[in-house]
C-alpha cells in the first residue's frame, strides 16, 4: 500500500472536500500513480455500498416528491467506480459517463444488468464482464452471460471477464469450480478473453498466497486500468 | 416569526414534515431497529414542529434537523444504558447484529454492509452514515455532532478502515483461499 497519500487525505479526495487545487493535483495524481486510483476508487466504492445499503430500509414509504433513496446497486457501485476513475480523465467534466442509449439493450444481456459506457464511441459487440465477488452463484452468473453474449452474436462479439479482489477466485487453479467450463469456453470462443488484476496477486503474493492461474488467463497491471482502457476504446462495462 | 408570517409556518411545517424518510433512514443506520427509529424520528419532528418558528435560516433546516434526531438519539442512549459520559458512549458498540431485519435487505451487499456498519463503535457510525447517506459535507456533520472536523476526520478514517476490513474477512470466510507453507 502507498503510504505517500494519507487515509484521511483518500477520504477528503473521494468526498470531495479537498480545495479546488489539492483537488486537481489529486485528479493528475489518479493519471500517473495506479496505486492512488485503486485506492480512490476503493475509497468511493465503500461510500457508494454505504449509501446504497440504506436505500430500502423496512417500512420505507417511497415518497414521490422526494426520492434520492431509489440507488439500483450495481449501478450505484459502477457509477461510483466510473465517477473516481473518470474524473481524472475529465470525461465526467464533458459528461460523457453515461448509460447509453444505444447499449441499453445490449443483445443477449437479461434485465437486471446494466450495461455502462462512454457515449462519445461504443460497440455493443465489445463487452466487458467485471467480477469481483468470490460468490459461487456470481461466478457461475458471470459465465453463464459471457455464453450467452456470445452466442448472441456469433464470430462479431468480444468478450473479456475482467475480475479482481475475490472474483480472481474464478481463474485460479486451486479455488476455481469452473474450470472445465473455463477450458471449454476458450476454446469454443477464441474472441473470449479472462484477466486477472495484477494488484490483486500481488497484495495476496504478499500475504503468503500461492496465486496460480488457469492456463487460458492473462494479467493486466491493475482491474481498474484494464477497465479504463477499455471503455475509452468503446467497450461497453457490466458489472456482474 | 410564525406570528408575524403565519404562511411561513405552514411551509416550514412541510418542509420539516417532508424530512422524515431521509430522517427515518439516518436513524435507522445508527440504530438498525425499526420501531426504535419511528420513534425517534416522531420525536425528532415534533421537536423540529415546536421550535420550527427558531429557525431562522430556512436553508439550515436539514443539519438543524439532523442535530435534533441526534439529541434524541443520544437521549436515548444515555436513558437506556444510564451513560452520563458522552465520551463513553461514542465508543460503545450496539447491536452488533442486525437482527431480523436482514431480511428486508432486498440484496445480499446490503446486508453485509449493515452488517459491518452494525460492528463499529457508535460515534463512527453517526459520523459514517451522515458522510456518505446524506453526503453532508465535514463541516456540517462537525456542527450537527458537536464536535471539532479534525474529529469528524479521524472518526470516518478510521470507520471506513474498519469497515473495509471487516468486509474483506466476510469475504475470505466465504472464499475457500487455502494459504501455502
């Protein structure tokens, strides 16, 4: 962990309390040092999850006038991940962040999910599945949409299952359930791609965890960067 | 005022009236016990309805009435456990579970969440939940609980620390990691 950028400091940044200089220092900062973006974009994802965990509460009337409390989650998380993230690129500023119009439909994705990207450029035949949950049925899900995403649209779509934190669970050789489906997948489909987050092995390296990965996974620096990439090159996000 | 302004009194009376789901959720995140909240909330309101013609700066009423749900609160606290030490009180733990209400959590994360929220000490909780549900600013939530931003700071750090680690354990109890040598 970076011990350059104190917690309170990440805390002041993903508020948004720092003063507009500090605060465009930080944005620059999220440009060059990966380590500030995943912590502030953990910071903000931890914020996002508080925030949505009190959305429905028991006996709530959903008052009609005033309804700040309606957070769907996965868009609240992917929102809050795209807004830390995208502020350093300034695409929140242009308000390019959107779910676009064009991939609210995107085909073979069953309702539930919501598909996210930068509307300046998009290809709905480029989709980017993100897991970050070790939850078995989650892991199965994130399988289950890929197949199907890509039957949809035969030979024309790429895929990639980007996962991080508990989700590398999915391609590692001694947690990973699916990995005769796995197999399977990669070879049916040479368009799929699986990536790990190469900071998540690291921290559990580091931690005295034996990180083996199933033959058909590549490692990108960071989840978020993999990401990042990505949409800005017209991928569209789903978080799963 | 609400002598002088009589149509004054009627909207600040809505506008209060129209605080209480935010007001209901607040309470509920400190306290995780519905029927507690309610009351709280009813008590709050009808403090924030006989004092409303005080409030002199209409743009103010949010933190006002916030500040107000948080003596109730802390009434509360000190009438139940006959705490007379504030400073005691903040890092008394409550309710660690969240109990049946789980259920109504209409997705697993929440649960979780609430359930980590549940773990930490009462005044980083008050200090977590004001931050991030009602997004106040730190100045605000300083003022609303009464105490200095350097306070305010060091509570939320050290919240959301806990609030992280206590996730990522939840989540290693679930994932079979299996660690080598």
């Amino acid at each position: 962990m970076n011990k350059s950028v104190s917690p309170e400091y990440l805390n002041a940044f993903a508020d948004g309390e720092l003063a507009a200089d500090e605060r465009e220092r930080a944005m620059a900062q999220l440009e060059t040092d990966p380590d500030f973006k995943a912590r502030a974009c953990e910071a903000r994802m931890l914020k996002e999850q508080v925030k949505a965990a009190y959305a429905d509460i028991p006996g709530m009337i959903q008052s009609s006038s005033r309804t700040r409390l309606n957070p769907v989650w996965p868009k609240a998380v992917a929102a809050g991940l795209l807004l830390i993230t995208g502020l350093g690129s300034g695409w929140l500023m242009r308000g390019a962040i959107d779910v676009a119009p064009e991939v609210d439909r995107l085909a073979g994705l069953p309702g539930g999910y919501q598909p996210i990207s930068l509307s300046a450029q998009v290809d709905p035949n480029k989709v980017l599945l993100h897991l970050d949950s070790s939850d078995p049925h989650r892991l199965s899900t994130t399988l289950d949409l890929a197949e199907k995403m890509l039957n949809e649209r035969k030979g024309q779509r790429q895929l990639a299952i980007v996962v991080n934190t508990y989700g590398l669970n999915l391609l590692r050789q001694d947690t990973s359930t699916e990995q005769a489906r796995i197999h399977r997948l990669a070879e049916e489909h040479p368009s799929l791609s699986f990536i790990a987050c190469g900071q998540t092995i690291a921290r559990l390296k580091r931690e005295g965890v034996d990180v083996v990965l199933l033959p058909e996974t590549s490692v990108a620096s960071s989840a978020i960067n993999e990401i990042l990439n990505r949409m800005q090159k017209g991928w569209v996000y789903v978080r799963v | 005022m609400s002598d002088t302004l009589p149509l004054f009194g009627f909207f600040a009376r809505k506008r209060v009236e129209g605080m209480r789901p935010r007001l209901l959720r607040l309470a509920y995140a400190w306290c995780h016990d519905i029927d507690l909240s309610n009351d709280l909330v009813q008590e709050a309101l009808t403090k924030g309805l006989t004092r409303s013609s005080q409030l002199r700066d209409a743009g103010a009423m949010e933190s006002w009435l916030f500040s107000i749900l948080n003596n109730c609160w802390r009434d509360h606290l000190r009438t139940r456990r006959e705490f007379t030490d504030i400073s005691e009180l903040d890092e008394v733990i409550f309710d660690p579970a969240p109990g049946p209400e789980k259920q109504y959590a209409s997705r697993q994360t929440a649960a979780r969440v609430r359930t980590a929220i549940a773990t930490l000490p009462m005044a980083q909780r008050q200090v977590i939940t004001l931050v991030d549900i009602e997004e106040l600013s730190y100045a605000e939530v300083a003022r609303i609980l009464e105490v200095p931003v350097g306070t305010i700071m060091s509570r939320l750090s050290r919240a959301r620390q806990a609030l992280k680690t206590s996730l990522q354990t939840e989540e290693l109890g679930r994932a079979p990691l299996r660690r080598v040598k």
